[in-house]
C-alpha cells in the first residue's frame, strides 16, 4: 500500500509526465535510450538548489552530482566515479561547480569546534572536518573581518568554491582529459538564494603549469 505522504509526490509526477507529452509526444522518447549530457553539474545537496530547475535544463542535459557543501575529495569514490564516468564515457564538454549563499555545510564548518559534531565518530562529521579543514585559511579571514556576519558567510562561501575549483583542477580525470587535448570548460560558480541568479566566480579550460 502506498504511503499517504508519497502520494502527492505521485499525482504530480502523473501531471508533469502528461504535460511534458502534450507539449512534445516524443519528449521522453528522445532520451529513452541513451544520454548525452553537454554538463557535468557538482553541487551541494540543499533542496534549495536544484540543478536542473534553476538552470532550466530537460532530462537529459546535466549530469549531476551533490553532497554537503559541493565538495571535491578525491578519496571519495562516488565522486571520483561519477568524474571519470562523465569525462571518459559522457563525453562532456563543461564542468560546473556551484555552491550557493547560505551553505549549512559552510554554516556548520564555522560553529564546529563549538557543535555536538566535534565529539562525534560519523560521516557526517568526518564530511564537516574536511569542509572546515579545506577553509582554514578563508575562516581566519572570516574571523578577523568586522563586517556584516552575512555578509562574511557569503565570502566564505565563495572561498569554498575556490577552494573545491582548485582540488577539481587537479584530480586525474580532469588533468588527463586537458592533456590529451579535450575541449574541457570548468566553471566555479556560486547560486543566490535570494534572487535566483548564478554567478560566475572562476574559469579554467587547460591545464595550469605550475612555477
């Protein structure tokens, strides 16, 4: 028996499905057998912010991944595999790393030393731990900074995507795609809740020597 919570979830698949054929007949066909996505999409798992909706995109256009705080770490299979699986069988052409004004992941990096998490043994810990690790040098500023607390957040954010932007760059599957030539756009990108915009924050489309 269907759960009673579930079944408005239903009635409105039922809708849509039946609007997007009465708008096109072959809508669902045209991807019935195979996906050709032109975006791989790295994004933090807040409801807030789906990739598909605020983008406008159809099925069939983004391949996705998400997690707390939209974080690259590339010890973590289900990223690493959903990385290698859009660039050497997708065949994707762009990259876009989005992370959005008020993060929690972000939110609960700041307050750990003070949270019930600091004492916990959890992937959820461990998650927060790492998050706050790779912002170590953004929350000294964020500290230090006499402004708005909002307004610090938001800076923060921003230095979460720069930050997770640099570990993408650097991961195999990435690197190995610039060196054999392979038209590859990345983006760093952060979404605002407010206004429903996307902001472009960083760009890289090879690979960068180092000094």
């Amino acid at each position: 028996m269907i759960l009673t919570t579930l079944k408005p979830l239903l009635a409105k698949n039922r809708s849509w499905a039946l609007q997007r054929r009465q708008r096109n007949p072959q809508y669902f066909d045209n991807n019935l057998h195979q996906q050709k996505p032109h975006s791989l999409w790295i994004g933090c798992s807040d409801s807030r912010v789906p990739a598909e909706v605020l983008t406008g995109a159809h099925p069939g256009e983004l391949f996705v991944h998400r997690n707390i705080a939209n974080m690259v770490i590339d010890s973590d299979d289900n990223f690493m595999s959903v990385l290698q699986y859009a660039l050497e069988y997708l065949k994707v052409s762009r990259i876009v790393l989005c992370g959005h004004y008020g993060c929690g992941g972000v939110q609960a990096a700041i307050a750990l030393p003070d949270s019930p998490l600091d004492n916990q043994d959890s992937a959820l810990a461990r998650r927060i731990g790492q998050l706050r690790a790779a912002l170590e040098s953004g929350l000294t500023a964020f500290h230090a900074d006499k402004d708005e607390e909002s307004n610090r957040q938001n800076r923060l954010v921003e230095a979460n995507v720069l930050a997770q932007f640099s570990r993408l760059v650097a991961t195999e599957p990435v690197i190995a795609a610039w060196r054999q030539g392979i038209a590859l756009d990345v983006f760093g990108c952060v979404y605002d809740l407010q206004s429903g915009h996307l902001k472009e924050l960083i760009q890289q489309s090879t690979e960068e020597s180092t000094p």
